[in-house]
C-alpha cells in the first residue's frame, strides 16, 4: 500500500520527502518503492524533517502510535484503515486530530469512482424512489490456500477483526456515503475457515455475513470473505428502491446498472453526462478505463486539498474511520453473543 500512496502523492504534485523502514536497507527499498527521496531509519527522524503529511501504511495495531506522533509534531495524517483496532483508540485519533487543528484522513477510496458518486446523486435526487433493500458483497481469494499467509492473520498484528474490519469496512463506508442512511443495528456470524496457518491457530475470522437495519429502516444483507476462490476483489452493492434498483460493481467501475420495472440499462462513465459531483472526480475520458489507482489518486489529492484550507465534499476523515471501528466491533459483540442484534454506536 506504501507503493499506491507514494504514487497519488506524485501524482497529486506533492514531493515524497522519505520513507521509514524497519532497517537501512528496508529503509533504503521502501524510499525506492514509493518514490521518496531518501530512507529514515526512525519514525522521529523523518517527523523531525521538513514534512507536512505523514502517510501512515504500517500494520494496524501500530496505527495508534504512530499517528499520535505525528499528530503532536503537527503533522497532517493520512492514515491507512482500520484507523485503529479498537473503538476507544480510534475515537480517541479522532479527538486528536481535532484538537490539533490537522486533517486526518482514510482510504475510503471506493467513495472516489465516478459511478459512485453518480449513484449517490442519482439517490439524493430521489430517483430510487422509497429505498426497499440494500444488499452485496465485498470477496477476496488471496487467503483460500492452506499454506496463505499475511501478518493481517495475526490478532496481535492485526486486530480482532481481519476480514470484516479489512474489506467489510469499505463495503458498509461506500453503503452509507451512497445512500446517506447509517446502519443502525446489525447481526452477524463470522467463520474462519482455515483453523491453522503455517502451524499457528487462526484467531480471525476468514468470511463473516451480517444483517443490519438502517436509522431510516431499511434492512439489508453483506458477506464478505478472503477465501472465495475466483474473486480478487469484487465489491459489489446494491440498492433497491420502488422505482430503480442500482448495482455497482467495483472491479467494472465504469458502468452503473440500473434497473426499471420496464427494463434496465447500464450507464457508462462519461464526462459528457456525469452530474458534477461524479465530473469532479473523473479523470479520463469516456471510453478509457478508470479504475482503483484512478480513485486513489482523487483521494489523495482532496487529502492535499483539505491540508491547504479545502473542504472537498466526500473526503474520509477521522470521523470516518472512527465510525468503521463502531460497525466493526458491533460485528464482533454480534457474533460473540450468537447473532444478537447489536446497536451501532453513533
């Protein structure tokens, strides 16, 4: 993820002044990586040059120092999701940075397709009519293997929660932003699939489903799974309204479905015919493909925007990140109480 951020931030026109690694020559590869123009051996050395925004790309359970430190050297943060592994620590990260007067932001970067954002116009302008159902899915394979393995796999590295706080989180983040209505209670069951990897028990979950209900009472159903064989990553939703039904698939960002009781379409991403919103973000012209690098790159450059006194619309802040930890340890009291239903905290 290091390589992806150091790429927007290029992109975005910014200088990647350094990169820290666990030692020189990791140091010296991660510089290489991302495109930053020297290695730190410290996390205090590179907060000690002259930086204003600190990429936080480290394994999830160090989220909370590491940003706090750069939060008190007054460094701007963008800080990879989960914000932290715990609902206090994210909260707190939130404070911080409030308190501080810096932008934090996180990845949320599926909020930045095109087609995203017209489906979210296309929702605040009514045209789903009353919203019946939200559904989808969100399936990965790179953990199918007996023999896979990543540290993520590692409640202590990773967190409690791998899949659902990994890639649900960017499923129920993209749910709420499209549609504007919170999940307001969920129930959910969790399964780890691969009991032992590489000879060490598996204390995260491998798939996990849930059904939730919205503030504006609309209920809904995800699975989300690492060990889906086939899918690399398909983020899929759904929303479905008494007059249109829309469906967008993340690995075919450029299209829309929607349906009628008469018929259905599928729109293509086309500057020509985007609403403003979805024009803002858009890169390329109809016909070329634009994909997640595309929607990274609008992230980061509205993370810049922010830093300089902006208020881009749909940028994930803190606040954002704190709310995924919300749904995620929700999921978890969920499936530790054999699927109760769990109000999610506001």
């Amino acid at each position: 993820m290091g390589q992806v951020h150091g790429r927007s931030a290029l992109v975005s026109g910014a200088t990647v002044v350094g990169a820290v690694g666990s030692s020189p020559a990791r140091a010296a590869a991660a510089a290489e990586a991302t495109g930053a123009e020297r290695g730190f051996a410290t996390l205090d050395e590179l907060l000690a040059a002259d930086v204003d925004v600190v990429h936080v790309c480290t394994p999830n359970n160090t989220h909370r120092e590491v940003t706090l430190k750069a939060l008190e050297a007054g460094k701007h943060v963008v800080c990879e999701k989960p914000l932290a592994t715990s609902v206090q620590d994210a909260g707190g990260l939130q404070a911080a940075a409030a308190d501080a007067g810096l932008v934090g932001a996180v990845p949320f970067v599926y909020r930045y397709h095109p087609m995203v954002r017209e489906l979210r116009t296309k929702i605040a302008a009514g045209e789903a009519g009353v919203i019946t159902s939200l559904h989808g899915s969100y399936l990965q394979d790179w953990l199918a293997g007996a023999d896979d393995q990543n540290w993520r796999v590692d409640d202590t590295t990773g967190g409690p929660s791998r899949t659902f706080a990994d890639i649900g989180s960017h499923w129920c983040d993209l749910t709420e932003f499209v549609t504007g209505d919170r999940i307001a209670a969920i129930s959910a069951q969790l399964r780890t699939v691969r009991a032992q990897r590489g000879g060490v028990e598996v204390k995260t979950e491998d798939l996990a489903t849930a059904q939730f209900r919205t503030e504006a009472g609309v209920v809904g159903t995800i699975v989300v799974s690492q060990v889906a064989a086939g899918r690399k990553n398909r983020l899929y939703l759904e929303v479905s309204g008494t007059e249109s039904s829309f469906g967008f698939d993340q690995e075919d960002p450029d299209r829309l479905w929607v349906g009628h009781r008469a018929g259905s379409q599928l729109l293509t991403r086309d500057p020509e015919t985007l609403s403003p919103d979805a024009a803002r973000v858009n890169r390329l012209p109809a016909g070329h493909a634009q994909g997640y690098q595309d929607a990274f790159d609008s992230f980061v450059a509205d993370s810049y925007a922010a830093v300089l006194g902006e208020t881009p619309d749909g940028l994930p802040n803190f606040a954002a990140g704190a709310r995924s930890a919300r749904v995620v340890d929700a999921v978890l009291r969920s499936a530790a109480n054999d699927s109760a239903w769990i109000t999610v905290d506001n």
